[in-house]
C-alpha cells in the first residue's frame, strides 16, 4: 500500500515536473514577440492597446480597468489561484508533507529570497522609492528554471529537480507573503469585511463537505471583487479561494477530488493563456534609449545583482548549510557541481519578478529600468546555469 501511495506520489510529481517544463515554451515565445515588437513602429499601438478602459457592470456595480490592470490583477488572480492549489496538494500530500525531504529546499529558499533582497537593498540604500523593489528579485520562476533543466535532460538527476520543484513552489508562497505584507496600498475596511464574510462562507462550505465547484467559483468573484477594492492586492484572492476548495484523501481517484479536478482544468489555461498573455503585455522593452550605463543604474543593477549573483549565494548556502551540518542529505544523485548549477537556475525570475515590479513601482519612469534588470539578470542565470549543468565534474 505504501509503495503504491510512494509510486502515485512519484509520477504526479514527475508530470508536474514536466508540464511545467513544457510551458516555458509558450511563455518563451510571448516573452520575445513582446521584445521584437516593442522595438518596432507597432510599440505605441500595443502600448495604447493595454491603456485602453474596459469596463464590467452589473447593474449600479461594475469595474473600469486598462487592459493592462485587468491583465495583472485578474488574470494573475487566476494563476495564483492554481498556484494556491499546488501549494495546498504539496502541503497535504507532496513533497511539502514529508519532514525529511523538505528542509533542504526550505532552507535554499530561504535563503535565496534573503541574500537577493539584501543585495538589492544595499545597493538601493539611501532611495526609499527605489527599495520598495527589494522582493523583486527574490523570485523564481518555476516554468523557465524547470524548462532549463528538461532542454539538459539525464545530465542533471531526478533528486535536483525535485529539489528546484520544491524550492520555486515554497518560493512561491514566499511571494504570497511578501506581496501581502508589504505591497498593500490604504485599505477600505468596507471591503475587507465583504472579503471576510466571503471567507466564512467559503469555510462554511467547505466544511459541510460541499463539493460543487460552482458555488466555490462565484463566492471566488465576490471575494476577488471586495479584495481588489480593499487595498490588498487582488492576486491573494485566488490564493485565498485555493485553501478552501476540497482536497479529499489521496485514495479517490483525481477526477472525483474538486481541488484536483480544478488544477487540472486551469493548468492548460495558465500555461497557454495566461502567463504568456502576462509576459506580452510586462516583458516588452524598447532599446531605443537604453546602453550598458543602463544596467549600471541603481535599480536594473539591483536586480541584476540579486537575481545572478544573490539567487545562486544564498540557495547554495542556505541548503549546503544543512548538508554540511548533517541536517539534511544531498538530493540523490547529486554533487556540489550540480547542485550549484541548479542554484543558478533559481535566478531566473522572469514572471514572478516582473509581476512583483509591476506592484512595486506606481511610478512608470522605473518601468524600464525593472525589465531591463529582470530580463539581464534572468538570462544570465539561465545560461549559466546551463553551462555549468552541461559539464558537470565527477564531484
């Protein structure tokens, strides 16, 4: 029985690995249209596109947003509502369930949100603008750092991408907590208690066994609703919802499971739609006015810095720390080469970053200099990372 729960545990993990992976490519090719058309005579007409308001009513009740925030704070809300999921089956029966597996990519993530944050902020001292971008690079994106490791293939073993998997998605609930405590604008306590009366619906139903997905889905839209006007950032919403949506015992098959069947159904949405929609209208950036003193600009070299040099200093320190200490082993089938590879390629911030600068900086003259940091410092890491998995030595 155990094997079978172990094996079943075993091919999730490894289809997620994978589906993961594949969605870098999506995301990969929005990311460079985005590029290429902002650098052409099309750039103000895309630019003008997401300044456009579209409006939502309902009778005395509606929303008028730019495409743009619709985008960032709807779509992602979504997004965040399948990373609340994922969090959420890791927690109760993943790798985030099993003590003895989970320190390791804990204490790298860890350590890899606080040495880029204090990068950052030793670079940015003295601009009190400037540091509310600490977290920017802090992040992690899972779909580009997992992509990098499949193009490797064998080269790099089962045990370090389970370690990275572990790492991004404890990395993720990372954001969610920094995004709550500090990108939180002057709350409306109106709203924040039409949000809390969502949320005692939402336990209530979830503790009477309610399974109807539905009903779940439209308390959901209230509580996003009351949330974005709340002041507190309307991507928690999604996150929120998640802890809430029935997970049931590992022994029922997945399509009988409302949290699973529900991940299932957003996974292809995410990878196909949403964030290469995100990464179109974020990633754009014209080179027109822009040079090598650029990156030298207190800002871009922040994130530069945090994300290729702080992202790989403080995985490898935080999880060598354990090891050394005997507190945890080495993923299977790794060595220091590898595992410093593999912290590298936590230094692809991509999404995650771009989406925190979007709520760092109000102020749109900081726009440019937060995709030129992200963009610079996430390729660095890539091929990096890259090139030192694809020679690894023998130790």
């Amino acid at each position: 029985m155990l094997f079978r729960e172990n094996n079943v545990r075993a091919n999730r993990l490894k289809a997620y690995i994978d589906s993961e992976a594949a969605s870098a490519l999506p995301l990969l090719a929005a990311a460079v249209l985005a590029l290429v058309l902002a650098n052409t005579s099309l750039e103000p007409v895309i630019h003008g596109l997401l300044k456009v308001e579209f409006t939502i009513a309902y009778g005395t009740v509606g929303l008028s947003k730019p495409l743009l925030l619709w985008i960032n704070d709807g779509l992602m809300a979504v997004f965040f509502l399948l990373v609340g999921l994922e969090i959420k089956r890791e927690v109760v029966e993943g790798e985030l369930s099993r003590p003895s597996q989970v320190a390791l990519p804990i204490a790298g993530a860890l350590g890899g949100m606080i040495v880029p944050s204090m990068i950052y902020i030793a670079i940015n001292w003295g601009n009190p603008v400037a540091l509310r971008g600490f977290a920017i690079p802090a992040a992690t994106d899972i779909a580009f750092s997992l992509g990098v490791l499949a193009a490797l293939g064998s080269r790099v073993p089962l045990g370090l991408k389970v370690f990275l998997t572990t790492l991004a998605i404890v990395d993720d609930l990372g954001a969610i907590l920094i995004i709550a405590g500090f990108y939180t604008s002057h709350l409306s306590f109106e709203a924040m208690a039409v949000a809390g009366l969502c949320i005692v619906v939402l336990a209530a139903l979830n503790r009477f066994g309610v399974r109807r997905l539905g009903l779940y889905m439209v308390i959901g839209v209230v509580l996003w609703v009351s949330v974005l006007k709340s002041g507190v950032h309307a991507t928690l919403a999604g996150v929120v919802l998640a802890m809430f949506i029935p997970l049931k015992p590992a022994g029922e098959a997945d399509a009988a499971r409302p949290a699973i069947q529900l991940e299932h159904a957003l996974k292809p949405w995410s990878a196909w739609f949403i964030m290469p929609v995100f990464a179109f209208a974020n990633a754009g950036l014209s080179l027109a006015h822009l040079s090598l003193s650029s990156l030298v600009e207190h800002v871009p070299l922040g994130i530069v810095a945090g994300l290729f040099l702080g992202k790989q200093a403080g995985i490898l320190l935080g999880a060598g720390l354990l090891i050394l200490l005997g507190f945890a082993a080495m993923p299977a089938g790794a060595t220091w080469r590898r595992l410093y590879g593999v912290s590298i390629l936590g230094g692809i911030g991509f999404t995650m970053s771009l989406f925190i600068g979007t709520l760092a900086f109000v102020d749109a003259t900081y726009e440019p200099q937060v995709r030129l940091g992200v963009l610079v410092g996430s390729l660095l890491s890539a091929v990096v990372g890259y090139a030192v998995l694809r020679w690894p030595s023998r130790t």
